[in-house]
C-alpha cells in the first residue's frame, strides 16, 4: 500500500465558530498544564506528573472532531485529552489533587483519568495499556451497529510492543472503526526515537498490514484536524482503521521530576519555534476569523476557569478513609 503524506495546505474549510473552538481547546490545554507544574512544584500534587506542552495540536485536532459518544484511550501524559474529551477542568484538577471530587474519585491521580460520562476509557500508567482497550471499544461499536469511533493515543516508544501491532492486525481484519494515533515527541522517556526503532517512519509500520498510515505535523492543529475528518469518515464509513503518526514535541522534561538535560539546547529552541498556538492564532487573524482583541479576551477566561478549577480542587474533601475498598468492583458503582 502507497504510504501517504498529507499536504499542510490543504484543509477542508473552516468557520469562526469551529475555529474559536479550536483555540479556546488549546488554550486550555497549554494554560492547565501550566498551572499544574506550578502546583507541583508547591506541593499540591504528588507523584509523577507528566504533562503535554507543545503537543496540544494533536490532542484539539483530533479529538475535537469526534461526536460525544466516541472513544478515547490515552496515557500517562493524559490531562489535555480528558480537557479535549469534555471532562471539566474542576474534575480534572481535583483528581490532580487526589480529591473525591476529581473525575476519578481521587483514586487515579494524574495518570489514570477516566471518564464514563464522557467515553473517555482512561489514561494508563504502563505504555501501550490503552491501545487493546480502545480496540475493545471499537469492537463493540461494530458488535453493536454504531457508528461510535475510537481513538487511541500513544508514544512512539509504544510502536516496538507486542500489544501495537497484534491490535492492528486485529483491527484490519476486522475492519475496526479504529484510529491509531502516535504522538511521535522524538523521545522514550530519554531514549531518542531512531536510536530504539529499526523504521524511524512509524507511519510505514501500517504496510505489514495493508492499513492506510499518514504522516501529519503534529504542530499544525488544522493539519492534524485535516487529518481526523478524514480518519474518522473512514471509520465510521466501515472502511476500517487508520495509523496517524503526528510528528510533535513536548516541551517540558519528560515528567515533572525530570531534569531535562539530555536533550540538545538547539532541538529544544528549534522545536519551540514550531509552538502550534502561535500558527493558530496567525492562521485565524490572516483569515479575519477573529481579532486580537477577541483571542486575548478567550485567553482571559480560560486563565479564570483554571484559577477556579485551582480553588475547587483546594476546597474539595478528601476521600474518606472508611472508603478505601470501594470501587474495587463494578457494583461498588
């Protein structure tokens, strides 16, 4: 099968409305995770902490094009796909403080969000732990008869494991309405990308399988939206699966607790020049979509929506210790 490159140009139209939607999602994302590094750093979050900077394009372009009823499985760094996914900034950030108020009972913490509300099935700790769950899930949409799609988001260090490429044979020979997403930041933990894998283009890992694989820029939210519309048309047409490698970059260490000094100064200043919010916003000022004025009046609320998040997380309870058993079974709700 002939591997295809999207062209960075070519994008289905776009209105001020979904593009307004598309920023303020992005917004979120950069100005959460801001805020949680700084409430790491002050002791109001505990444990490993991994967060998304930087790679915020792939998250708002994918996610934002699926309906609510859709699927999403994510990873350790999972706090900006539960905020593209629906999941309210208070629910999130009070399981970020291990609260009874967070989205998963302040049982998860920061890597392990889940949402049944909002079909969102989790962000899993070990690599690859999502990608046979989303399967699932698609599986039961075809089992079903609906036109649900799941999405699936992963490193490029998960693309070695067992569980990747047993999960998309199974979903080519099943034609799973399926979308496989790597989030290729060039590193595993501080294992560079080409140095672990045999085929550095992951996209070409598709072949083995006669599965459609794309390349896309993973800095561009309109490439990566460009991308998904025509994913998930596939899929939901019965047409099958699709492996998306989304060339893209955190900026920050891998976790929170990490130093970051093995990364070159260099590849880190030219990657920060390819930050996806300043190319959104440019892309929505030339095509007179909105005005400086209106972004930056977005940009303020949502700057008051993560304070507020902040507050409810600070006054929400703890979990009572008589509950520590609960939940340990599914009739313990």
């Amino acid at each position: 099968m002939v591997q295809e490159q999207l062209a960075p140009t070519k994008y289905d139209p776009i209105d001020r409305q979904e593009a307004l939607m598309l920023y303020r999602d992005i917004v979120l994302g950069r100005t959460f995770e801001d805020m949680c590094a700084q409430m790491y750093y002050r002791g109001k979050m505990f444990g490993f902490v991994h967060l998304y900077n930087g790679q915020e394009a792939v998250s708002t372009g994918f996610i934002k094009q699926l309906r609510p009823d859709d699927y999403v499985t994510s990873t350790y760094r999972d706090h900006v796909h539960a905020l593209s996914k629906g999941v309210p900034p208070r629910a999130v950030m009070a399981e970020l403080f291990g609260k009874a108020t967070g989205c998963s009972k302040g049982r998860g913490g920061s890597m392990h969000l889940f949402s049944a509300e909002h079909n969102l099935l989790g962000g899993f700790a070990f690599i690859g732990e999502g990608i046979p769950i989303a399967l699932g899930a698609a599986f039961a949409a075809k089992y079903r008869g609906t036109d649900q799609v799941s999405v699936c988001f992963f490193g490029d260090g998960t693309t070695n494991n067992g569980q990747f490429f047993e999960c998309l044979n199974m979903a080519v020979l099943w034609k799973l309405p399926i979308l496989f997403v790597v989030e290729n930041n060039l590193w595993s933990i501080g294992m560079q990308h080409h140095r672990a894998s045999s085929v550095t283009d992951i996209y070409r890992k598709a072949d083995a399988f006669d599965m459609p694989g794309y390349l896309v820029d993973g800095m561009d939210t309109l490439e990566c939206r460009q991308a998904a519309i025509k994913a998930i048309k596939r899929a939901r047409a019965g047409e099958g699966p699709t492996l998306l490698e989304c060339s893209t970059y955190r900026f920050r260490g891998h976790s929170l607790a990490d130093p970051d000094e093995l990364r070159d100064p260099k590849e880190k200043e030219f990657w920060r020049k390819q930050d996806p919010i300043p190319k959104l916003t440019k892309f929505i000022q030339e095509q007179g979509l909105a005005s400086a004025a209106e972004l930056k009046l977005i940009e303020q609320e949502i700057r008051a929506e993560v304070e507020d998040a902040v507050q409810f997380g600070e006054d929400s309870p703890e979990p009572p210790v008589d509950e520590l058993y609960r939940f340990q079974f599914a009739e313990d709700e």
